[in-house]
C-alpha cells in the first residue's frame, strides 16, 4: 500500500493519491463553498429586503454579489461535481484510479488552496467588487484598488490551473482506461457526461485562464490591457464569455449526468435514445464554443454577427430538447420509486424546464434587449446551473451508501427535497415576477418590494434545508442501516458491483466485459510481465485478441505494486499559494523607479511580507517539483483496455497532448488579444516596436535547439549517455541564449526606448503592454523548460533514461510546442 | 426576409416599448402553454408509473448491475424525434417570428419631414451626461420633445455602465471608447396622458462599481413647442460649444468624486 495510512489517520487525508478519498475531499470541501457562498447570498437577499434602508455599504454589497457568483460558480458546483467523477468515473469505467492520482490530489490541492486564498482576500482590504463576470475596466486597479481583488483574481487563477490538470487527467483517464469491452458507446451516461464536460473544459477554461493571467498582468504588474479605450473592455467580454458560455454547460453536464443515471435506476427503464442522447450531448459541447456574443447583443457588435449568434443559440437549445424528452420517455412504462435522490433528479427537470423555456426568451434579440442585466438573467441562470445541481443532491443521496456503506434516512431526505422545492421556487421565481429590477442593485423601485421581500423568504427557507441534509448525512453515518453493496433495485453500473466503500484498489480481479456483461478475470503474470489473459480453465490463451499496445509490453516495472500516497501534491500547492499571495499585494508593496540605465534604478519595498512571500513561495515551488521529480511513485497503466480513439498512444504522452492542447488555446487567446487591440487601435497605425534582427536571431536559436531535443531522444534510444548529455547540455544552452538575447532587448526597450509595460514613448501605452506580456508569457514557457532540461540533465548525468527514454521524448513535445509558438510570435512582434 | 417597412406604413411608428410588448405577451403564451403541456404530461406519467408493487412482469425487463447498454435506438425513439420536431418548429417559428421585428427595433422608424434629434450619452461614476446638437450639455435629466424619434449615441468616460429605462424598454452598453446607439420616442398622447410632462426612470443596467445602485436619471418628455422654447433658450448659456469627435464637449462632472 506504500505507506498508505488508515482513514482514521490525519496524515492519509493529506497524503493520498486515491480517488475515492479525494473523491470525498472534494464533496466536502464543495459542500463547505456552498454554505460559504450561501451566506453571501443571505447577505444579498437581507440588503434586497428593502430598497431605502441598507445593512451593507455599496462596496461591501459588491463584494458580497461578486464572492457569491465566484463561489458558486467555481468553488461549489464544479467541484461537488468533480467529487462525484473523481469517485465514480473509475468505478463505472472498469479503472483502478485516475490515469495520473499524484496529478488528482494536486488539483484537489490547489482547489483547496485557491479557495483559501479567495477568503484571504477578503482581509486584504477588501475582495474583488466587480461582478463575477469581472467586466473591465472595473476589473483594473484604478476602480477596484484593495489588494484583496488582486488576491482574488489570482485565487481564480490558481484555481483554474488546478481545473486543467484535472481536465488532463480525466481526459486521459477516459480515453486510456476503459476496462476491456466497454466501447466508448458503452460507456455508463454519467461518465458520458463527465466526458464530455472535461473536454469542454480543456478550452474552455484555458481561455478563462489566459484572461485570468492578462488581468492578473494589468493587477501586478501595470500593464494596461483592460483599462484602453482601443477595444479593452470589449477584449474582456469576448473572452470571457468564450469560456463563460461553455461553463454553463460545464455546470450542468454533470447534473445532467447524474439525472441520466437517476432516471434509469429508480424507474428500472434503459434511457430511451441513448445514442441520439449521446449525440445530443457532443453536439451541445462543440455548439457551446459558438454562441457567446449573446451575452454581448446590447454593445457595438453588428447585424450580422448578432443574427448569427441567434440562429446558434437557437441551434443549441434544440439538442437541450431532445436530451429533455429522452428523459421524460424513459420513465414512461418503468416502476418509478420515489426515493430521495430520484425526486431531486426529477425536481431538476422540471426546474430545468423553466429554465430552459426562460432561456429561449433570451435568444430573441429583441427580447434580450430588455432582460439584459436585469432579474430575469438571474433568475433563468439559477433555474438552470443550480436548478441543474439540484441532480447533484440527488447523486448526492444515490451514492451516500456505496461511499460510507450506510443508508441515509429516507424520510429527512424527502424532507429535504420538499423544503429545498418550495424555497428554491420561492426565491427564484420570484425574480421572474420582479424581472424589472436591474441586477446588482439595491436601492431599486419600490414597485418590486413585495417580490423580493418573497424571495428573501425563500432563500432563508433554501439555506435552512441543507441543514437537514447535514444533518440526515452526520447521523446516518453514524449510525445508519448498512447499505450493503447495491441498496437500489435496477442500478446498472460497475460501482454497485464492489463492496460498499470499494477496497483500495477497487476491483477483486481484473474488470473486463469482453463477454457482453462485466466480469472479473484473472491473468497470468509471468516474472517480469507483462501479463497474459486466461482462458476459463485458468490456462494461458494463446490465441490473438490481446490488446496490449507496444509500449505497456516494454514497460519495465512490470510486477512493482501501485503508490498510494504522496506528500508533494500538498506541498507544492502550498508553495504555490504563498506565491500567489506575495503576488497579490507586490503592486502595492513594491516599487520600481526606473533610472537611466538597470544598475542606475531603484526598487522601493513598503511592505515586506509580499515580497518574502514570493521569494519563499518560488523557492518552495522549484524544491517541491524538484522532489516530485524523484519521487518513486508508480501508477500502473491498465494492461487490457478499451482505447478509441487514442489506441497505442501511451499514458503520459497522452496526458502531454491533452496539456499541449489547452496551451494552445491560452497562448491563442493572448495573440487573438494582440491581434483583437490592435484591430481596434488601427491595424496600420502600429508598427514593430523592436527591431527585428534580434528576434530572428533567437527564432533561429529556437528552432536550432528544437533540432538538438530530438538528437537528444535519439542518443536517449541508443542509450548514449554522453550523446544524451552533449545534446541536452546544447539544447540549455540554447535556450539560455534565448533568454540572454530577450534580456538585452527588453533592457534595450526600456532604458533607450522608453517603452515600458505601462508606457510608450512611440504610442499606444497598450501596444508595449501587449508586447511585454505575449513576449513575457512565452518567456515563462523557455523558462520553465529550461528548469526541466537542467533537471533532466543532472538526471541523465547520474545515468537515467537510457532504459526509459520517455521523459526526453515528452520534454521534447513541450519544447517543441514552446518553438512553434515562438514562429507566430516573431512576425506579430518583430516584423509588421 | 421580412420587410420591416410593412410593419410602419404611413406616418405610423411603433415605440420599443410596444414592440417588446408584443414579443414578450407571445413568448410568454406560447411559453406558458408548453411548459404547461410538457410539466403536466411528465407528472402526469410519473404517476402513472409509480412503482405500487402491482405491476405484471411482463413487458418488465428489469436492468442488472454491470450490464453494458444494448438497443441504442430504443424503441421510442420515433415518438422522441417528433416531440423533438415539434418542440423544434415552436422554437424556430418563434425566433424568425421575433427576429422579423429585430430589423425594425435596429432601423428605427421613418423620421419624415420632422427629422430626428441626436443626442450624445456619456456614462460617468454615477450618472449621466447628455450632449444635445447645439452643444448644450445636461446632467441627471434628459429632456426631449414628444412625437420626434430621438437617437442616442453611448459611451462611457470611465468604466462599463449600460443605459436603461425599463418604462421605455431601451437599453444599451455604455463602453469607453465605443459608441453604441438605441433610439426612442414618446407620443404626445403619452405625455399629456402623464399631465403635460411625461417622466420616465432610468437606471444603469451594468455593474459599475459601489454607486452602482444609485446611478439614476430621468428622461423627461415635453410637448413639441414647451420644449422648442426650452432648448432655444439653451443655445445660449451653452457650456461648451460644439460637438466635434463624439462626446468630446463634456465636461467633467463637478461634484462628483471617483
């Protein structure tokens, strides 16, 4: 178990790599976010209560409206979710854990560790005031000055970057570790579901977070994107609403999911259309990227587009249907049990109905218009993310009993369900009725008192039913029936075939349904692997269908058992949680004056906890990577497994493709930001800042050194040592050449150019911003690869990677990625 | 495409408010009905269906853990597709329905012989400021003249604001360093139906900071002639002289801190 310790222990909650322990923490955790956000919400609805008298002053208001939307959205839904898939999603798809678990407990780390920091900001003089949807310029620091909305801005971020390693890790899991025989039609709907959202957030939040860096560059470091008038606010809308729009689906899919489940188990009826359902959902995830601007028809965008944008957001509604009616269908002729989780499954329908028909409202332009910032977007947005999460509870419920092995008391449960129904109701319906009411006010026409007074009513009666729900799980846990293994009459999938909890390693023998239906079978393990399938007499078979791919085969830790622990995934979000918030207040607490030459300027400190804060944090960072590196930790790949479409692509590669992938779109969304200004400024107006023969002596460097990685693989291969070393010492070496030419220029531009991140002696402030930061961002990229070359250097010097070459091969994707990135770079910036 | 033309034949204009009236009183209709017909079959069925212990087992094919999905299709998935087919022509036949009355709502009405009147909005941290053609500015209050379209053109000096008036049914983003246009008009019937001097609220509509609550304004509506006098009487005492680049007369608000 390598060192796993008992559940009763502390120290395994902070060790464990195990998804269903992580699992766990996750729900928790979620379920804390949403009494933390739900306070917010009671905050807002006792300011409503009366529009002349006010408990909260405006900027506290905004405060609260903001923490409220943020902690909903990103600390409570998702993550209760992600609860959900991370324990569940190996269950039903025949795996033993998540492709990558020390990558698993790291997200869950810096899930934990951005939500902290998110209630730090609070003290920080104030956390972010600006909406959730975070609208620029309000997002800069001239309008929302306290460090506190810096510190938020970067809580999101960390946050997001916790998200992307669980998206790679989710997406490689599904697609790699499919038990034998479970094609991926096969596959249970909530993993459909969980599918198709991890892929939606593979772009969706990579935009979020190259957003997030760009305002986290305007917050820190003064560059000016948000606050120019050549398109800045308009740059903020677009691109957070590419990934705003998605994220409504990314809320939801997983509620969707659970209700796909739900609706099959307590009715005994397989889903009716699967296929076409299944369709619908990966229809609804591509349409998702196409349809933001209609959260934008009321600015400068023309006839056009916004025609377009209708026509697609009618599009999308119309796989919504379909997947609705499936699920009405599905219960007709089946024996409905009114359990606890299936009446909050099908209250989320119906609350999904409404919310869907208000929706259709909304893409009628005209319509749009009016409800434009106005209670009726609130009230049709609740309907449908937390009308959608109302299934949540009802998964919640379901698999209550498979995780503790106890039973929840049913009545609570129904108790629940009734007071949650009514209070929801009460409270967002409401918001219908008192449409008129601008969103974000509270000194609003009296006329709509009596609505929100009803509102605030039913929130209280909405927060006051989770108490039941807490209270139902707290005593059942302790002291509720055993559930035993599979406590519902028609439940289909694989989790409810295993013990309830699951042993660690989840399955007794290996999970196939190579016949049809699942099975455990044994196989052969020869000394030294791979292994082998059996026929039914225990004998070795002979016989073709074994579906190893080349490189599980050559796999050279053959019989070395699974790890289950390990402390590096605490211990690097920590670190980076300490940086992030020496960042958050470096603005305020440092200053530079700049002089006539580098040696000539000075660095002001006013306050020097921010900056030690940094320092420790970025030291902690590169000792706990360091450690992570040399970690022996052992996650075995699945020996048989269903693969489509990514068959004979190895685990990690994989994962690395995925993680490439979503790069992509964050360096597409800071040169769409680039090529975006500069559009509005004038496209002509702007010329290259930098002379150019520097950068085309560094796109040379690159792709000179993109050539020696691949040396460095081959003499990797040949198990050349000093080839491997020679190689990837030139490849450093280059790449710090890189880095010395790009400091000469940057000293070049600041000190005899006078063009720095927040101003321009030859024009737009804003052209030097984008070209420090687009620069700066590939800039961190070299870095970063350069951190591991020197990593794997020393690795290779002690004799490493002759015998497994794969992490050579894997650096060398990112390397090359970091040089083709360059190659679109070099002509924005250095040549016209 | 539909021709907006039909929709205003003659002298005859039809304001936003109506317009979204319309739209707004058939969506919720047909909004109603469905999801009246839809919620009352669901529950209806869901009844039907409950598990009462009585049920035969034939046509009963109860599922078993660890199964793998077979009958993809499933036997109802005609009857799905033509609900989704109708859900499908309700929805279209809506959008093509209100997107017809879209292209009136962006064109405006046919101003006549009468013209129209143009007026510069600019946003600010908490309020309004109004440029009129003469280069007369006016903050809080907008006054304009009944039985004339008046077109605004919005901006913002700082932050996001989005000018609204629910009465009226306008609305658009204030976004610096852009300019967006809505336009409105109020009948004389209307103004002297409000005694002589129509009033109407307007608020902001976009979260623009702690003030956000109280950015409010008013648009007051005269009779052509009163409001002739007033804005003649106003050439003179004018703040600043003409409009050049939009918004680039305003002054900056006095009293009002950031």
């Amino acid at each position: 178990m390598s060192g796993l310790p008992p559940t009763t222990s502390v120290k395994r909650w902070f060790v464990t790599t195990n998804h269903k322990d992580i699992g766990i923490l996750y729900t928790i955790t979620a379920l804390f976010f949403l009494l933390f956000g739900g306070v917010m919400a009671l905050l807002i609805r006792l300011q409503l209560w009366d529009p002349t008298s006010q408990i909260l002053s405006g900027l506290a208001y905004n405060e609260a409206v903001t923490a409220h939307g943020l902690i909903m959205v990103f600390w409570f839904l998702s993550p209760f979710a992600f609860g959900f898939a991370n324990y569940f999603v190996p269950l039903q798809i025949g795996a033993d854990d998540l492709a990558f678990p020390r990558l698993n407990a790291l997200s869950y780390w810096l899930y934990l560790g951005s939500g902290l920091l998110l209630a730090v900001s609070f003290f920080q003089g104030g956390t972010l005031s600006a909406g959730w949807t975070i609208y620029a310029p309000l997002n800069v620091p001239m309008y929302t000055p306290s460090i506190g909305s810096t510190g938020a801005v970067l809580a999101l971020a960390m946050f997001v970057t916790g998200t992307t390693a669980s998206t790679v890790n989710f997406l490689t899991s599904i697609h790699h570790s499919r038990a034998e025989g479970m094609g991926i039609m096969d596959m249970p709907m909530f993993t459909w579901s969980m599918l198709a959202t991890v892929w939606m957030m593979l772009f969706a939040f990579a935009a979020l977070l190259a957003v997030g860096l760009i305002l986290a560059a305007d917050r820190v470091l003064g560059s000016v994107y948000f606050s120019a008038t050549e398109g800045g606010s308009l740059l903020w809308g677009h691109l957070f609403w590419f990934f705003g729009h998605p994220e409504v689906y990314i809320v939801f899919f997983p509620a969707l999911g659970v209700m796909l489940e739900l609706f099959q188990t307590f009715s005994g009826r397989r889903l009716v259309g699967r296929k076409w359902v299944i369709i619908s959902i990966c229809l609804i995830s591509v349409q998702s990227f196409l349809v933001w601007m209609h959260h934008m028809f009321l600015t400068t965008i023309n006839l056009e587009i916004k025609t377009l944008m209708m026509a697609t957001t009618i599009g999308i509604s119309l796989p919504f249907d379909l997947v609705v009616f499936a699920l009405i269908y599905t219960l007709i002729k089946g024996r409905i049990q009114f359990t606890t989780p299936f009446l909050f499954a099908f209250g989320a329908l119906l609350l999904f109905i409404l919310g869907g028909i208000t929706g259709v409202f909304l893409g009628a332009i005209v319509l749009d218009y009016e409800f434009r910032g106005t209670y009726w977007v609130v009230a049709h947005f609740h309907y449908v993310m937390f009308g959608g999460a109302t299934a949540l509870f009802g998964g919640a419920y379901y698999w209550f009993p498979k995780i503790t092995g106890k039973m929840y008391d049913e009545f609570l449960g129904k108790l629940h369900f009734v007071i949650f129904f009514i209070g929801f109701n009460a409270v967002y319906f409401s918001m219908f009725l008192g449409w008129e009411t601008p969103r974000r006010v509270f000194e609003y026409n009296p006329e709509f008192q009596i609505y929100h007074q009803f509102g605030t009513i039913g929130a209280f009666v909405l927060g006051f039913s989770f108490f039941i729900m807490f209270y139902n799980f707290a005593k059942s846990y302790v002291s509720g029936d055993p559930a035993g293994d599979n406590p519902w009459d028609y439940s289909r999938t694989a989790e409810w075939a295993v013990s309830s909890p699951p042993p660690l390693e989840n399955w007794p023998d290996r999970p196939s349904y190579a016949s049809g239906k699942l099975e455990f079978v044994k196989d052969y393990v020869p000394d030294g692997g791979p292994a082998m399938k059996t026929d039914d007499n225990g004998d070795v078979a002979t016989d073709g269908g074994d579906s190893h791919s080349a490189h599980i085969s050559e796999y050279p830790y053959w019989d070395k058992p699974p790890s289950h622990a390990s402390i590096w995934p605490f211990a690097l979000s920590l670190a980076l949680g300490v940086t992030l918030f020496g960042f958050s207040g470096f603005a305020d607490a440092v200053t530079v004056e700049l002089g006539e030459t580098a040696m000539q300027s000075n660095v002001v400190v006013s306050n020097a906890m921010y900056p030690i804060a940094i320092v420790a944090g970025l030291v902690g960072l590169l000792y706990t990577g360091v450690k992570w590196g040399l970690e022996d930790f052992y996650a075995p790949p699945s020996e048989f497994a269903e693969r489509w479409p990514f068959n004979g692509v190895e685990k990690v590669k994989l994962g690395m493709w995925f993680f490439l992938a979503s790069d992509v779109i964050v360096f597409g969304a800071f040169l769409s930001a680039a090529i975006f200004v500069r559009y509005n400024a004038g496209w002509m107006t702007w010329s290259p800042l930098t002379e150019s023969l520097p950068g085309l002596i560094n796109t040379f460097v690159l792709i000179t050194s993109s050539f020696t990685v691949i040396l460095a693989l081959v003499a990797a291969r040949r198990k050349s040592r000093q080839g491997l070393l020679a190689t990837l010492g030139t490849t450093i070496l280059l790449g710090f050449t890189f880095m010395a030419i790009k400091l000469w220029e940057w000293n070049h531009e600041i000190f005899d150019r006078g063009v720095t991140i927040s101003a321009n002696a030859h024009g737009d402030p804003i052209q030097a911003s984008i070209y420090y930061v687009t620069t700066g961002l590939h800039g961190i990229h070299v870095l970063l690869g350069l951190v591991i070359a020197i990593f794997l250097f020393v690795r290779a010097y002690q004799g490493h990677y002759l015998d497994d070459e794969r992490p050579i091969e894997y650096f060398g994707l990112y390397w090359h990625f970091v040089d083709i990135v360059w190659v679109f770079i070099f002509p924005l910036f250095y040549l016209f | 495409m539909i021709d907006p033309v039909i929709l205003q034949q003659g002298s005859d204009w039809r304001a936003q408010a109506e317009v979204f009236d319309e739209i707004f009183f058939v969506f919720l209709a047909l909004g109603t009905l469905v999801g009246t017909i839809v919620v009352a079959y669901t529950l209806w069925n869901v009844y039907k269906y409950r598990d009462d212990g009585n049920r035969s087992d034939e046509e009963f094919d109860a599922p078993v853990v660890g199964e793998l999905p077979t009958g993809q299709g499933g036997p109802k998935a005609k009857k799905l597709f033509l609900s989704f087919g109708l859900s499908a022509i309700v929805v279209i036949s809506l959008v093509v329905y209100a997107y017809g009355l879209l292209l009136y709502v962006e064109q405006g009405p046919d101003t006549g012989a009468e013209g129209d009147i143009e007026i510069m909005v600019e946003g600010y941290q908490y309020g309004w400021a109004y440029e009129y053609p003469n280069g007369h500015t006016e903050r809080g209050e907008l006054i304009v003249p009944a039985d004339q379209r008046v077109d605004l053109n919005i901006t913002s000096r700082d932050v996001w604001h989005n000018f609204g008036s629910s009465d009226l049914r306008i609305k658009s983003d204030a976004i610096p360093g852009d300019y967006s246009e809505t336009w409105f008009a109020v009948s004389s019937e209307d103004v002297e139906a409000q005694g002589g001097e129509a009033t109407y609220r307007v608020e902001c509509f976009e979260l623009c900071g702690p003030g956000h609550s109280q950015m409010k304004g008013q648009i007051t509506v005269l009779p052509q002639d009163e409001w002739e006098q007033w804005y003649n009487s106003t050439g003179n005492s004018s703040e600043s002289a003409s409009i050049q680049a939009p918004g680039a007369g305003l002054a900056a608000p006095s009293g009002v801190s950031a």
